[in-house]
C-alpha cells in the first residue's frame, strides 16, 4: 500500500477517539493526543505502527482490491 492510498483524516480521528478514551484512565494520554493533533502524515504513520494498527482498514475507498 502506497502512502497515497491512506485516509490519513479517519485515522487520526480513530487516533484520537482512541487516546480521548484512554485518558479516562491515564491522564498522561493527553500528550498523545496533542501529538496525533498535530502530526504529519509521516508521524501518524509512525504512530499508527507503534500501536500495531492495520492500515488496511484506512485505505481509500478507490483503491481497495476487492
């Protein structure tokens, strides 16, 4: 998969749906937060590999294979 085929908008939101969730149990998930707020497409990359997160669920719409 090519960076191109990424909806990089819904993975942030999932990104940021998901550490709003955690900082109901750890505060300190605020700074992850302010970092996927204001990260790259590169650095949303980065952090989507960190958590192990399928990119294949972001894919374009036009580009998936069926």
């Amino acid at each position: 998969m090519n960076i191109e085929d990424i909806d990089f908008s819904k993975l942030r939101k999932d990104l940021e749906d998901n550490y709003g969730s955690a900082m109901s149990f750890f505060p300190v998930a605020i700074m992850d937060l302010t970092r996927v707020e204001t990260a790259s497409n590169e650095e949303l990359l980065e952090i989507a590999q960190k958590e192990n997160i399928d990119l294949s669920k972001y894919q374009k719409e036009e580009y998936k294979r069926y």
